[in-house]
C-alpha cells in the first residue's frame, strides 16, 4: 500500500522511512514522520484507525458521551508523546494501550458513581426492528450485543483487543498488563459466553 | 467451534460465527466533529514543535551542565582545607606585608613549592621540616610571603619575628613562647630568643 510522503522529508530520512515501510511498518513510519513534524501522516494514520478504536471505546466503555471523551483524550496524547514515540512494538499495540489506560483511568476516576450494568440500562443499544420482526440472524445480533456488554470488564477489553483491534494473544498481554494465559483464558471464556447467548437466540427463534 | 492456531501474529481463539455477527453489528464510527478538532490539535503540536528549539539543544545543554559542575566539584576539591592555629604559633593578622616575588629567595620558593604539595598532615610535617632547614639556611635573606599556603605562612611568620613584644612583657611568658618555638622545632630562633631573655632579665632564673 502506497503511503504518502511529506514534501519535508529529507532525501536521508526518506531512505530510511521507505526502509521502514519495507518492513510492514507503515504505521510506525507514519508516526516517526509525524514525530518529525509532517501533519500529513498523522492525518493518514488517523483515518487508518480512528473508527476501530472509536468502536473499541464504545464498547468498553458502554457509553457514547463517554466513548467520545475517551476518543479525545486517546488522540490528544498520542500527539503529545510523539516526541517520545519509539517504534518498538506494533503500532497498534502502542495506540490500543493508550486506549486501554485511558479506559482505566477513567474507571478509577468514576469508580463511586459507577452502576452495575443490566439488561434494562440506556446504554444497551435499542435495534430499529421490532421484536416480532426480528429476524434469526437480527435476534442472533441483539443477543450478542447483550452479551458484550454484560460481559465483565476485562474478558469484554481482551474480547474487544482481539475482535476490533485484531490483536494476538502477546500482544493483548502488553496491553491490558497481564500475563499471556490469562488473557487466553479471558478470551476464552468471553468466546464462550458470546457463543452461548447466540446458540440461545437460535433456539428462541 | 474455536480454532486455536500457534504462532504471535495469528489469532489462537476464534469463533467464526461470533466474529461475523460482531463485524455486523460493529458499524459505528467516529464523531465527525472530533475529526477536525484533533486534526488541527495534531497541525497545532506540529507546529509548535518546528518552531522550537533544534533537536540538538537539549542534549547539548545537559552535556554543558554536567561538564560545568564537574568542574565546579573539582576547583572546589583542590582548595587546601584550612587548618586549626597551632599553639605558639603567630596570627596571620601579624604578619608583614608581603614583598614581590622578585625578592624571594630560592629557598623560600622550594620551600613554599613543597607546603603546597603536601596534601596530608603528614607529608605537610615532612614539608614543613625540609623547608624549615632550608629557611634556617637563609634566614636572614627571606622576606614574608602571602601567597603560600597558610602552613608556610605560619612558619615564615614565626621564623621572621619569634615571639610577640606582649610575649616579652614578662619572663614566664616570654619563656612560655620560647618553649613553643622549640616545640615547632624552630630551635635556632628559640636560642636567639632565650639570648634576648637574659639580656632583659639578667636576674630571672632560666631553666
């Protein structure tokens, strides 16, 4: 995939970002060139991953107004440590573990107002459809969307890393802190219960 | 229904049907207002960072830094630590004015280039020891000096006057300073002193 270059860059440094880009690192490139000052890759980057990690915020976070804090706070310090930013790990790993100390910050923050999640709470998104004219594969959606957002807290961040982020197993580890088998298991489980709320939906219908 | 695959970069849990259902389902995307905001942040930050200062400032200032107090600690290690006035020993208040360094004698310089060398109390007492023999030597041709260290300014001191006309007031006192002379080993001057002793107070008992 053809990545812009910025009119700025050196003949030195744009030898060495292509050497980059060879290297399946598009994105850290385009990091490393925004590092040096060309707005332009940003841009590109931004687009790139703005709607996965978008999605990844609502979901976790089960709350648009939320979700759209968080979306602005994730972004405001990736431009802020872009003077610090080394390319040591993939990209997305770097921005998803952004996202996910945002995410937890902000639970510490609003750990005394938080509510239990329900099955009755606002921030379960209501289908257009009506219950009758749901359909298998329409009913399979709704459930699974219940069940995500029942899920625990981190079985539903490692499910999301995996899904939306499309994230290995290490990689998961670096973000969220935990061990390698443990976000298996959590994946695991979260797999399962997933599974489960659609296997019922299937009968339902 | 899960598919467990080795390998880091290869999903090692998948559910087919759960991941369709959620690509189905997962259709959201970012506020478009946000957009902009972030993009003009991002151009903002940018430019701030341009017009800073170069890349290399900020290493360069910790080099100079650290090179300045490096050598602030090392001027500051080789000052010579003062010392407690020996007893007998004159005050540095008393002491003439020094004379140029043409009229130094090249004992007096031996001797002062040694004090100064002499970096413990030991080597300062063996320093001290030569260089009091060779100011003995020439004696009478050393002017003061100011700018050794304080211990050949001591001796100098003590060498150039003996004992203090309030040592002379009377003879215990004048014997007491006499005594310290000897102690310092500044015996030629103690004699010359006890000499004068005499001469003053012809019917006090010497011991």
């Amino acid at each position: 995939m053809p990545v812009p270059c910025g009119p700025r860059l050196s003949k030195q440094a744009g030898v060495t970002y292509a050497a980059l880009m060879e290297r399946d690192s598009e994105d850290r490139a385009l990091m490393l060139r925004y590092r040096d000052g060309d707005v332009g890759a940003f841009e590109v980057l931004y687009r790139r991953h703005k709607d996965a990690v978008y999605r990844y915020l609502l979901r976790l976070s089960r709350h648009p107004d939320t979700a759209d804090d968080l979306f602005q706070d994730v972004w405001g310090k990736l431009i802020k440590a872009r003077r610090r930013y080394r390319p040591t790990a993939k990209f997305a790993t770097f921005l998803y573990r952004v996202a996910h100390n945002c995410f937890i910050d902000h639970v510490r923050r609003n750990r005394k107002h938080a509510r239990p999640v329900t099955l009755d709470d606002d921030a379960i998104p209501d289908t257009a459809e009506a219950p009758d004219a749901l359909t298998e594969r329409a009913l399979a959606r709704r459930r699974l969307e219940t069940a995500l957002l029942t899920l625990p807290d981190e079985q539903r961040d490692v499910y999301l890393l995996h899904e939306q982020a499309g994230l290995g197993l290490d990689e998961i580890s670096i973000v969220t802190g935990c061990k390698r088998e443990t976000a298996k298991s959590r994946l695991r489980y979260a797999l399962q219960k997933l599974r489960a709320a659609i296997d019922d939906a299937t009968k339902m219908a | 229904m899960t598919d467990e695959r080795n390998g880091n970069t290869h999903e090692p849990l998948h559910d087919d049907l759960v991941a369709e259902l959620y690509r189905e389902l997962a259709q959201e995307t970012a506020p478009e207002r946000l957009d902009a905001q972030l993009l003009a942040q991002a151009a903002s930050e940018a430019d701030r960072r341009r017009s800073g200062s170069p890349p290399w400032v900020r290493p360069f200032a910790w080099a100079a830094t650290v090179g300045l107090t490096l050598a602030i600690v090392l001027e500051v290690a080789r000052l010579p630590v003062p010392e407690p006035e020996l007893p007998g020993s004159p005050a540095s208040s008393r002491l003439p004015a020094a004379p140029a360094d043409a009229q130094r004698s090249d004992a007096e310089k031996a001797a002062t280039t040694e004090l100064l060398e002499a970096t413990d109390m030991r080597s300062l007492r063996e320093a001290e020891d030569i260089a009091r023999s060779r100011i003995g030597a020439s004696r009478e041709t050393l002017p003061a000096t100011t700018d050794a260290g304080p211990a050949a300014v001591r001796m100098q001191s003590a060498a150039m006057e003996g004992c203090t006309d309030s040592d002379r007031s009377t003879p215990e006192t004048w014997l007491s300073c006499i005594e310290n002379l000897e102690r310092e080993g500044l015996a030629e001057l103690a004699d010359t002193e006890r000499d004068r002793l005499r001469k003053a107070f012809p019917d006090h008992v010497h011991e």
